[in-house]
C-alpha cells in the first residue's frame, strides 16, 4: 500500500509539467508530419512519464505528477478530446503550437478520457500525486466560436464536461487536483465569468483544489506582464483550497495582496524561475519561503516553481527542483518541522 | 549539364544571348580539346554591385566527400563580362582549371588559406571600416550613406518612422487600457546609424503623446547602441534635444542580450535597419542531393598586387605585413595615414574570393551555435539545386535579441532579405562591396523558420516609402 502522506509543512511540487527533453519534441513533431505512429508515440509517452516520475521523486519532491510530457500544450491536449470542437490538424507545425480550432454547435456531453492519465500516475509512484486540467475560461480564449451566443455560454457548457471528467478522476483515485487558467491575467476583464464558471467546473469534486495563474509560459515566455491586483475581490468566490502563482521571476512584493484581502486560500508559492536558466541556490528560496511566511502560516503554504518546468533544460530543471526541496527542507528545520 | 541562367529574373540585366553563346562555344572547344564537361554546371548572374570580389569567371570544384564524382562549376558574372572574345577567353581558362590535372592558376597573392566565409578576412576589412569610418569620409569627402543605392539610408525615411510611431503609442495604449503599461517605455534601437532616425522618431513621439494629453514620452527610455564608438558619436548630435530620454549603450549586435539581460522581457520596441546585412555569413550549396560548405579564401592578382605596392612605395615582398598592420592599427600604420586611407580603398578594391566547395557530413559542422534541425528544416523546404545564405551573424543577433522584447513588444528589421529560398535561384545575393563595408542578402526565410521554433511569428512586408527599394521589413512579435 502506498503512502502518500505529507511533510507537515511546506510540502514541495512541480506546478505540472516537467522539462521536455528536445528528442521527445523532435519525436512529436515528427508524429505530426506522419512519420512515426500514435502507438509508437504512445510507447514513448509512457518511457518519458516514468522517467519524469522518477525525476521527481529522485529530486525529493513530496508531491508528484505526470509532468504533463503526453500534452501538445495545456490547450491542445483538451479540445481534440471535445466532440463538436473541430480542429484543423494542418493548422500546426511543431507540436506545441496551438491548433485552430472552432466550435459549430452545442458542445455534446462526452468524457475527454484522462483517467488513464491518472491511473498511470498512480500506478508509478508511491508518492502523493496531483493531477492537473486546464480550466475552461483557458479553453474558451483558443477557441473560435462560431455557435455559442457568447464566450461565457462556450465556457458554461466546456465547465459542465470538465465537471464530470474532474469526478470522473475523483472516481479513479485523484485527490489533489490543480485548475489551470492562465488566461486571467491576459483578460482580466474576463475574470466575473471566469470564476463563475470555474465554479461551475468544480461544483462537488470531493479533492483538494489548486488553482494556478500565471502570465503565461507559451515557449518559455510570459505572454503577459503586469500585476495579480486584478484578481481581487473576485478570486475569493473561487470555489478552491489554494491558488497557485508565479513570484520568482516577478518579486514577491504582491504577496502583500494576500494580506491585503484576507485571502483565505492556501498558497502554491511560486520560488523557482521557469524562465531563467539559472538554478537558485537552496538559501535563496528558503528567503522567499520566508518573505511568504511574513503573509501566511506555514500550514498555509506549498512551495513550487513559478510554471511548469516544459521549457527548462532537464539538468537544470533536475537542479532546481533539488534546490528548492532542500531550501524547504531548510525552512522546515529552522521552524523545528523537519 | 546543368545551365542555370539567374540574371533573367533581373530587369536590369540587358540582354545576355551572346555572352551566353561565348560561354557555351568555350564549353564546345574544351570538349574538342578531351575535357570532361559533361557534369558541369554553369551560372549566369547579373551582379548588382558595382564591386564584388568576383572575377568575370570563376570556376569552382568540391572536395572531400567520399567515392563520386566531384562539383565542377563556373559562374559567370555578366556584368563584368560585356567583352564576349575576353569572356570566351576567361572561360576556357576557367575549364581547364576544373579538368583533373589543372595546369598552375593565375599568380596570385593569398591574404588568407581557405576558410568558412564567415571567418574570412573581409570580415576583418569590414569592421575596420565601421571603426575607422571617420577616417575613411574625411579622405573621400562624402559619407558612409553615399553608397547606399538610393544615397540616404531608408532607416530615417519620415513616412516609415511616422508610421512606426503611431503603432507604438497604439500599442502603448491598449496596454494602458488594460492597466498594464509599464512604467517605463524601452525603445532599442541596434545601430545608431547618424542618429537622424532616433532624432525623428523622439520627436514625433514626443507630439503625438503631447497631442492626445498622454505622460509616455516622460516614460521613455532610449537605448540607442552600437559597437562602433565613432558611430555613437556621430548619432549623438542629432539627439541632443532629447538628451536626458536617450542612453549610448556599446552593443556587440551579435549578442544585445549579453549587454542588455537586465532589460529581459521588458523592451517594448526593437529597431534595426541595414545591420543584419553586414554581418558575417557563411554560405551552403547543395548539389544533387549533398549539402556543401563554401569556403572561400581572399586573394589580389599578383600584378596588381605589385602596382598598389609599387604606389604606396612598399617592397613587393611586404604588401601582406602592411595589410596586417593596417588591419590591427588603422591608416595611422601609415606615416601619411591619408596615404593609408587610399591603400586600403585600392587594395579592397581588389580583394577577391576563390571559392571551394567543402562536403559536410553533419550539418551540425556548419551551423555553430545555429538549432542545425530549424536549418535542416528551412533548407528541406527550399527547390533541389540551391545556394545561401546561413545569416549566421544576423541569426544570432535575432535570436539573442528576442528575449528582450516584452510580451507586447515588437521587433523590426529593415534589411535586405530573402524571403523564399526560391529567390536564391533567381539572382545574386551578395556578398557585394558598399565603400568599405560588406553586404549580404539575409536569409529570411532562415529567421522566420528561427523565430517559429521560439515562439514568435515573423511577418515580411516590402519597404512601402521609397519607390524601386529593394528593402523589406521584419515584423516579430510574440505568438498569440
């Protein structure tokens, strides 16, 4: 039997994708242009999941996911599971380019099919495990609509699929799921519908929910810039446990917003630039642990990098995920929690 | 034998029927006289340039490669080639310098062995013309930009600048509607140039943002850069009335990133014009399948060699120790660095290419610090038989400065640029001479296949403000 149990505090994770070897983007690509099969690709998703596994529980991590190495991108992965979305599969020429896709009509109730996903997860480590789905608000921006009377209505139904498919995994073992909706911060003022329909999306999951927003990663580069402040008040009605946010890169002066708003929510705390080749030292983020711990308790605390590691090198993103644990580790001993 | 006639996409290139025929009679006598001929491949450009470092006819052959025939080919520039009997001449004697047992070539002296074009000594002559360009206007008494073909750079042209300002105040003002305007405005421009297109562009942005009641020109920050110190002199006297918005940054354009990491993300506009054509450039061949380096390597015809020698009272025997002194010190290696000013114009002038044809087994051996998948693929894309440019110096600057850009921001390239590899097929791209400097077409089509895999998309459109110019216009930004 698995123990997944945590540390008491600060327990570490990878937001959701682990670095991308560049033979395995080579190898998607290639299966785009039709040079190898989808059971060939399958195989090799399944080599480079374990590896990722084995990555991060070689790196210390207390909580483990699939590294999301299966996934075009965090849209694509999704919508060509949609029924009723059409995609233009000549629309794309490297794998983690967006396809164009367009919804013509009602968007039909169907599962997207990721509790395998999980299972295989869970099969492969011992380690507790979050499982991660991209939020519909996210889903609605890369979609041309061309039947819904407006986004929020696309929204409202993908929300209603992506329900079932998060009970589905609830079903199927999940206990730790995290939303991604990285496109709050390029349409702040999207946000009303937004967490409605997140809400939506959520409505009797039995799991623990993270809610991660950034200002975007695509390629390894923000898409956006500016300031979380546009997530409040709004936010607070998100039916959620933790939101999950970038800071490395950015500073940590807008922690003072948890403060600012009572924000009742765990924090995933971002400590790891995912856009900077260059590793932190173990001190440092233990510094930004404790600029943090300033705001919020330790019990209120989880400690990852800023975004997924997709586009770090794999040795470096090996030695900052070891940083980081270890600057937890630090920070857990100074507070007599180790 | 394969006969490639690119001067007929030129409309500037006259009638060539004759100096075609002179060629091809060449071609007939050599096979009377026993010599292979039947694999060769023959070139007809058109060079636009007044000067190149081609000779009328040049004759070029492969080596390495393994068991197979070699490359054999001669290229004719028509240009220089108007004379059909001394062309017919000048292509016999290239045949018989591609037969298996050539006799000895024309005397010549060789400033270098064969290299990559890219590390040939011409790159050398080019940069000391950028730092010595004072030097070398005050002597000939007329600026950098008189050799330009329409004689003023298309850089400060006011339609263009206008236009690129108002899209950056639009820009600036979305970004202020959604509440994300920084709150300082980075505008980089690489390569000061005279500093007339920074003067123009402060100045209209100034009143634009001033008419519609906005704070941006306080917020501006203008780093204008280059690696050449004079230039930045120069530019300088025409930003004066901006002085406390603009900052001379010396800038290695082939890596701004590496002066300027502090600014990652952050610049909201990127401008570069005419630059990516002067950097150094290595060139690719493929011939029935194989893909070739070219290397080159710089050389004067003896005889000339000894009348520049013998005008600037050198000995024979020292022209090369004079080159070299010229090329670490400057004019001033000379006692009248005047005189020196006017041995370097003669003998560049007279500077040459030979050209050979190296097998790559990898093409990794040619594309250092290039992504040799993005080239495999740009180059898969491109008709059979093709000869280009790699833009190794211009690839790299692009690619080293687009993490400066913010995620809103845009980077702008106006410059000579292939934008189909078809093209290469369809005339001469360089290199070509402009007073002291060097300039290359860039290979676009490379940059935008670059700038793809980074996550950027890359737009051409022709340079709209000046009739007949040859220039188009780079637009990137980040995807969508």
């Amino acid at each position: 039997m698995a123990d997944r149990s945590l540390p008491a505090i600060l327990p570490t994770a990878v937001v959701g994708s682990y670095s991308m070897p560049g033979w395995l983007e080579r190898i998607k690509t290639d299966f785009f242009l039709r040079r190898i099969s989808a059971h060939e690709l399958d195989e090799i998703h399944d080599a480079v999941t374990k590896a990722a596994i084995k990555d991060q529980e070689m790196a210390g991590l207390d909580i483990v996911t699939d590294g999301e190495l299966r996934r075009d991108n965090l849209v694509d992965y999704f919508l060509v599971r949609l029924p009723g979305v059409q995609v233009d599969h000549a629309s794309k020429r490297f794998y983690y380019d967006f396809y164009d896709a367009a919804v013509r009509g009602k968007i039909p109730t169907a599962p997207l099919r990721l509790t395998p996903d999980l299972q295989f997860l869970l099969r492969n480590t011992e380690r507790a495990v979050k499982f991660t789905v991209t939020g519909p608000h996210c889903l609605t921006k890369r979609l041309r609509n061309e039947h819904y009377a407006s986004e929020p209505a696309l929204a409202l139904d993908l929300a209603r699929i992506l329900n079932l498919e998060l009970r589905e995994l609830v079903r199927a073992g999940a206990t730790y799921l995290q939303i991604d909706e990285p496109y709050y911060s390029g349409f702040p003022e999207d946000l009303e519908w937004g967490v409605r329909v997140l809400n939506t999306m959520l409505e009797g999951v039995e799991a623990k929910i993270g809610l991660h927003i950034c200002f975007g990663n695509r390629y390894g580069k923000p898409t956006w810039e500016g300031s979380y402040r546009y997530l409040f008040p709004r936010i607070l009605e998100a039916q959620v446990h933790q939101l999950t946010l970038e800071f490395a890169r950015r500073g940590y002066e807008e922690l003072a917003l948890f403060r600012e708003w009572k924000c009742p929510f765990e924090l995933g705390l971002g400590v790891i630039d995912v856009k900077s080749p260059e590793v932190e030292s173990p001190a440092t983020v233990a510094q930004r642990i404790q600029a943090a711990l300033a705001v919020l308790p330790a019990e209120r605390l989880y400690v990852n990098p800023d975004c997924g590691l997709l586009h770090v090198p794999q040795d470096v993103a090996f030695r900052k995920l070891g940083a980081m644990v270890e600057g937890a580790a630090m920070v857990r001993r100074e507070l007599g929690a180790a | 034998m394969l006969i490639e006639l690119g001067y007929l996409h030129n409309p500037k290139a006259p009638p060539a029927d004759a100096a075609v025929t002179a060629v091809l009679r060449a071609v007939e006598r050599c096979r009377a006289d026993g010599l292979p001929v039947a694999d060769l491949r023959l070139y007809f450009d058109w060079c636009q340039y007044r000067q190149t470092f081609r000779e009328p006819v040049v004759a070029r052959a492969s080596v390495g490669g393994g068991p197979g025939p070699a490359v054999r080919e001669m290229a004719v520039d028509l240009r220089q080639a108007a004379d059909t009997e001394s062309l017919e001449a000048l292509a016999r004697a290239a045949l018989r310098q591609l037969a298996p047992e050539a006799p000895p070539g024309p005397a010549r002296l060789y400033l270098e062995e064969f290299a990559p074009l890219r590390a040939s000594i011409i790159w050398r002559f080019n940069a000391l013309y950028w730092r010595e360009i004072e030097h070398w206007e005050r002597t000939f008494r007329r600026g950098f930009e008189a050799a330009l073909p329409g004689g003023k750079s298309d850089a400060s042209n006011p339609a263009q600048v206008e236009e690129a300002v108002q899209q950056f105040f639009d820009g600036l003002r979305t970004l202020e509607k959604r509440g994300t305007l920084p709150p300082e405005l980075f505008v980089l421009e690489i390569g000061a140039g005279t500093g007339e297109r920074a003067g123009l562009w402060l100045d209209r942005f100034r009143d634009l943002a001033d008419s519609h009641g906005k704070d941006y020109y306080g917020r501006v920050r203008f780093l204008l850069s280059d690696y050449s110190m004079p230039m930045l002199e120069r530019a300088h006297g025409n930003v004066l009335h901006h002085a406390d918005k603009v900052s001379f940054i010396a800038l290695d354009a082939l890596d701004p990133l590496k002066t300027l990491a502090f600014l990652r993300y952050k610049i909201l506009a990127v401008h570069l014009s005419n630059l990516y054509d002067n950097l150094p450039t290595d060139e690719v061949a493929r011939r029935d399948g194989r893909l070739y380096l070219v290397e080159g390597r710089a050389y004067v015809e003896d005889e000339a060699a000894a009348a520049v020698a013998e005008r600037y009272g050198l000995p024979a025997d020292g022209l090369r120790r004079q080159i070299e002194l010229l090329l670490r010190i400057g004019p001033d290696a000379f006692p009248d660095p005047t005189a020196g000013v006017e041995f370097w114009r003669d003998l560049w002038r007279l500077v040459r290419l030979e050209e050979r044809y190296v097998a790559l087994e990898e093409l990794e051996e040619a594309v250092t610090g290039l992504d040799p998948e993005v080239v495999t693929d740009c180059l898969a894309s491109a008709p059979g038989e093709l000869r280009c440019h790699l833009s190794n110096g211009a690839l790299r600057s692009f690619v080293r400065t687009l993490p400066l850009l913010h995620p809103k921001g845009t980077l702008q390239v106006q410059d000579l640029f292939v934008t189909d590899l078809a093209d290469y097929r369809r005339g001469f791209r360089g290199p070509g001479k402009l007073d002291g400097s060097i300039v290359n077409w860039v290979n676009g089509a490379l940059l935008r296949a670059a700038a793809d895999r980074l996550g950027y998309r890359v737009e051409y459109t022709p340079f709209r403000y000046r009739p007949g110019s040859a220039i188009t216009v780079l637009t990137t930004s980040l995807k969508e």
